[in-house]
C-alpha cells in the first residue's frame, strides 16, 4: 500500500474512533487500495465503517466534520467514505442502506448525505450494493471483523439488476469514456467469471476472453489512456458499453 495512504487510514480511523457516539466496529478500504490498484494522483480512496446501531444525526454531522479535506487532508484525489449499521453491512440487500456518505478532497466535489432518502436517484443508488458486494470479496481489513463476514454478498439476480443499472447510468452520464468501459469490463468480468478486479485487469481479462469478445483493440486503447493514451473513439466506445450491457441483462 502506498505509504502516504497508509498513514491517511490511520490517522481517518483515529479521528472516527473519537467522534462521540460512533463507535465503529470496523473499517475496511474498498475501490482501488482494496484491489492493489491504487494510481497517485488519479484514484479516490474508498472507505467504509460500520457501526453498532443507527447513528443519530449529530454523530453524522461531527463525523463529517471530522473527516472532511479542512480537517483531514486527503493525499488522493479524494475520499469516499460511506457508514453502515453492521445489520445493513450484512444484509445482502440491494438497498443503499448507509448512514452517512462522504466525498471529500482536494480534486472533489464535497458531498455529505445523511439519509438514503437524500441521495438523488439520477446520481445513482446502486452504487452502495456493488462496492459491498467487492468489499464481501476483496475489502481490505483496518479494522474490526474479516471484510468477508462484515459484508454480505447479494444475490445473482439482484447483482446482474444492480450493474445492467449502473451501466445505463454510465452510458448516459459518459458515453464512450474510456473509463467507463473498463467499468463495463469489470462488470462483465464479474458476470462471466464470479470475481471482481480492478478496471485494468477487468479490461485484461477480457482480451483474453477473445471467442467470446472481439472488442480488444478497443479496450486495449482504453487501458492505454489512462496513462496518457489516445482515448477511444466515442461511438465506437458507446457501442461497446451497450453491448455488455445487452450482455448482462
């Protein structure tokens, strides 16, 4: 793990062990620490805590408080943080459950959400399932239980429901970016193959998976960009997303 990262995570779970009425039963990194695919100066870093029982609104707020950029500066592009009780942790639901969510950083939009309820659906809520269902695989334990017995896994309909969603948000919020196939690679990697990876290694594996998908050239010049590559053409970028998708559902 990048060294900076290390002691950003430290220094979030002290800071979160001293917000009066937390009191985390633990805290796992998810995304890209979590699957060893950490890019200074372009990843977020993932995070999420659990929590004993519901939180009242004036821990959300000081947790908050606490963890935001001005209070703790991030080292990466930002951090992503989202709370659970341990019940919706191990629920296997596809329902966003969270107690609080936070964006924060220095290259990010801030964000806090306090309630489900408050998060809008054009941005997304399928968003929290999918990252519980990698933290169940691959979450990287800080602190607490074995991230596979903190999450649930949910279940082969509800997933391939949850990423035919989150690939149609994609393809209307970035069509043809490059990131957002390899995002499609990673979910079609997930359906074809029972495991999540990173998006790069997601796009790898489906190179190799060359009987069943032509498109390597184009996910090759995906990869490529995001190390300063000559990023995809769009159209042909778009067509693909829709393919996986047609794929998945």
């Amino acid at each position: 793990m990048d060294a900076d990262i290390a002691r950003y995570l430290d220094a979030l779970i002290t800071a979160a062990q001293r917000v009066p009425g937390l009191d985390p039963t633990g805290a796992y990194a998810a995304g890209s620490v979590a699957l060893d695919a950490y890019q200074p100066g372009r990843s977020d870093v993932d995070v999420a805590l659990t929590c004993a029982a519901p939180l009242p609104d004036d821990t959300k707020h000081a947790l908050v408080a606490a963890l935001r950029h001005e209070s703790l500066p991030c080292p990466a592009r930002g951090l992503e943080l989202v709370v659970y009780t341990r019940d919706a942790a191990r629920s296997g639901t596809p329902a966003p459950g969270f107690e609080v969510e936070l964006n924060t950083g220095a290259r990010m939009d801030f964000r806090a959400t306090y309630r489900p309820d408050e998060r809008p659906a054009a941005d997304g809520l399928f968003w929290y399932a999918l990252d519980r269902s990698i933290l169940h695989q691959s979450g990287l334990t800080l602190r607490g239980e074995p991230a596979a017995d903190a999450f649930g896994e949910i279940g082969d309909d509800a997933l391939r429901a949850l990423l035919a969603e989150a690939l149609t948000w994609w393809l209307a919020a970035a069509p043809g970016a490059e990131d957002a196939v390899l995002g499609a690679c990673r979910s079609l990697a997930r359906v074809r193959h029972g495991v999540w990876l990173d998006k790069i290694s997601a796009g790898r594996r489906i190179i190799a998976d060359a009987d069943a998908d032509p498109d390597t050239d184009l996910i090759t010049r995906c990869i490529a960009a995001r190390t300063g590559g000559e990023p995809p053409d769009g159209r042909d970028a778009r067509a693909f997303q829709q393919r996986v998708l047609d794929e998945i559902r």
